[in-house]
C-alpha cells in the first residue's frame, strides 16, 4: 500500500500537550462495526464482558534522552567537541544501547562521547565543533559537576567506579557502530545496574518530539508519562493507552468479572519515526524487546477458550502478543525482540478489541490501526475526532476498536 493511504490533516491545538485530571475523564471514541460512538475513558467496563481478558503493558520508562560531546581527535592531535543529543531505543548488551542520536553526520565508529545532566552547576554550555582541551581519557573535569546523587554500588564496567561517575553527574560511551537507518550503537564504560543508576541522573524523560517541540519536559512528567502498571525499567517511550487507567477504573473492571494480565514491551524511539518509504513495503522497523510468560499466555488461551475476549490496551501489547500468537490464535510464551509491522490485510490472531489513542498521520501506528478495525472506518473515525475536538497522541483521548471480522486468521474464520 502507498504511504500517502494513511495520510490526513491535524490542527496543532489538537495535540495534547497534559494528560486529562483525573486519567479516566479523558474521552473514549468507540469504534465498532463501522458505527462510531462519543463516551469516556470510564466507561470502559460498559463494553467490556465477563470472562474477558484485559492485557496492559507493564514496562517503565527510563529518561532515554541524553546530552552530551562527541569528542574526536583532529588532524593535528587537538581533541574535536560537537554538542550531541542520543535517544536510547534498544538495550543490545549489559553495557551497549542502540540510540537515535544527532547530528548523526557527526558521529563515526571510534568517537568517544560524555554525557552529562543538562543541569550544570556553572550553567555553561559546550559549543560546536573546535578545538579543545577536554581529554578523551576517563578522567572527569571539575566542569561536569553537578548535584550529587546517592552513591551506587561498584562498577563492572571500565574505567570510572560507578561512584565516581555518578557523582561527578558524568556517563561515558564509545561509538562502535552506525548503520544506514541512523542508529548509533554506544557502548557505555559502565554496565549493568551501575549503567541504570548514571542514566537515570544525567538522562531526562523523553518526551514524543510533537510535545518536546512546544514546551520542555518538567516535574509533571516524571509521573504524568508513567502509566498505573509501570514496573520494569527499559521503556524509552510510555505505552500511552496504559496512561488513562486508575484505581477506581481497574475496581470497576474487577466488578465486571474482567481478569487483567501483564506483558512486557520495552518500546522503542523508533514509535515515533514517520514512515518514510512512498510504498508500505519498504518501511524497515526497529526491534523491540518483549515478554509473555508461560503463565499469562495459559491464562489468556483459556480465557479464550471459555468464551472471553483479548482486550489489548495499546498497540505495543497488541504487537506482543501477535508475535507470540501462531494462525490457530494460540498464544505461545515469548521472550526476545519482535519487529512486527503490521498493516491492512493482516490476519490477526490475538486480539479482539484494542484500546489505543489516536496516532500520528503515515505511522505504523495508524496503519496497525487501520489494519484492525478498516482503512475506511479509521479514516472516519479521526475526520469525527479532529471535528468533534479529541485530543490526539501520547497525552491525548483514547478509542476502543472492535476487530474487523474481515481481520480474522484462517483457522479462527474457520472455527466461527
């Protein structure tokens, strides 16, 4: 299919720039057998039966966004400075992360870089390329200080302690690779714990760029990009369906006999890239790592076979499980990294209802969406919710699909 397919116009007043107070009071677009109808985020348990099975992702966004130097050795032995900036997307060794960084034309195998929290106490600021006298050796200069952080246990790493890296506000990576769709691949000198420690205190929460671009990251959103189910560090962008869910919400679904299972999909920076390529076909997508336990996946299949439904909050719970599923809708345990690109004619195997917000235009996400419930309905579900005044993307309103029957793998049409 052609890019331009997913394609449609979005006011900027339409982007959410807060999530609704309280969670469930933001608006749900209901979506089912191309019938649309206007509700709230609380309203869900309405729609739902007992015996269904809710699936929530359960990861936690770490703040992925790093600031720092790319450092280089001139011609003449003088140490070459470049201000860079690196989103981390995937978690490739102890001590190696594959990250978005730019500018990307700046970087080479061999650069060294040192990333430190944005806050410096000097308030100075490190400037473009030129010549300067900052070494590449692990040895901190007294310019990176910043606040001191609680001391962490030793590293494993090389070079720094973790003490002293962490106190000094200073983490440090080798460049070891970059490939052609702009990946840069950073092995870090310290590894393990000892690494979650220093990019918790010199990252921030990275926010999706149709936010960053109109106001900075604060306070609020160190809770605000978290969702109720947070538990395992590793996410770099939140599985924002997961935002709305409250206390109160999850008591009500408890009360319509709805069972509520976790999967783990740390997700990528790489949600928020545009699909680029004119035709569907050529879009390439960058792995993501997830888990489904033997227990959940025994817990869902028999959920299934007593008549309930797989309710998916979001799309990356969706994507798991779908790559964990075969064509008889069997849900298999699964561990390790999943690129599913999933786009209209795919036959779903997993999923019967999906609760998920509202996506950028020409994204994988669209097209997922498109490709569970019908281009045409989606196309006219978001022409209501852009008249109608949704709010769109990570902090915006949600929709819940209802699966296309057309969307159904073989041997489940079969069992109809």
């Amino acid at each position: 299919m052609k890019t331009a397919d997913f394609d449609f116009d979005l006011p900027d007043d339409r982007i959410a720039l807060r999530p609704a107070e309280p969670r469930d009071s933001a608006r749900l677009l209901v979506v089912r057998d191309g019938a649309l109808g206007d509700h709230v985020i609380r309203d869900l348990p309405d729609f739902l039966r007992p015996g269904d099975a809710l699936v929530f992702n359960d990861t936690r966004v770490i703040p992925a966004r790093l600031s720092g130097v790319r450092q280089r050795i001139g011609p003449g032995g003088e140490t070459l400075t470049v201000t860079v900036e690196a989103t981390l997307h995937h978690r490739d060794a102890p001590d190696v992360w594959s990250a978005f960084m730019k500018p990307g034309k700046r970087l080479k195998a061999g650069d060294r870089v040192q990333f430190t929290s944005p806050f410096p106490l000097d308030g100075g600021r490190v400037g473009g390329d030129s010549a300067s006298d900052v070494s590449l050796a692990v040895d901190v200069p007294s310019a990176a200080v910043v606040t001191p952080i609680p001391t962490l246990p030793p590293s494993r790493g090389k070079g720094l302690s973790a003490d002293s890296a962490c106190l000094l506000g200073r983490l440090d990576a080798t460049v070891v690779d970059k490939d052609e769709d702009g990946l840069v691949t950073l092995r870090f000198d310290l590894t393990g714990p000892a690494l979650d420690d220093a990019i918790r205190d010199v990252g921030v929460m990275p926010l999706p760029p149709y936010i960053a671009a109109i106001r900075p990251e604060d306070d609020r959103d160190l809770t605000d990009y978290q969702t109720l189910f947070a538990k395992w560090d590793g996410s770099v962008a939140a599985p924002t369906a997961g935002l709305h869910f409250t206390p109160a919400l999850m008591a009500a679904l408890e009360a319509k006999g709805v069972s509520t299972h976790a999967v783990t999909l740390h997700v990528g920076a790489g949600t928020f890239l545009p699909v680029k390529a004119d035709d569907t076909a050529d879009h390439k997508m960058h792995s993501e790592w997830g888990e489904v336990s033997a227990q959940t996946a025994a817990a869902l299949n028999a959920a299934r076979a007593a008549g309930g439904r797989i309710v998916c909050v979001g799309t990356t719970s969706l994507r798991l499980l779908e790559s964990a599923a075969t064509p008889d809708r069997v849900i298999h345990p699964f561990h390790g990294d999943t690129a599913i690109f999933i786009t209209p004619g795919y036959e779903f195997r997993a999923a019967d209802v999906l609760m998920t917000n509202f996506h950028l235009p020409k994204s994988t996400l669209f097209m997922l969406v498109s490709a569970f419930a019908g281009l045409e309905t989606m196309r006219a579900a978001y022409a209501h919710a852009v008249a109608d005044g949704y709010r769109f993307y990570s902090y915006g309103d949600g929709s819940l699909l209802f699966r296309s029957p057309k969307n159904l793998a073989p041997d489940a049409k079969q069992e109809r």
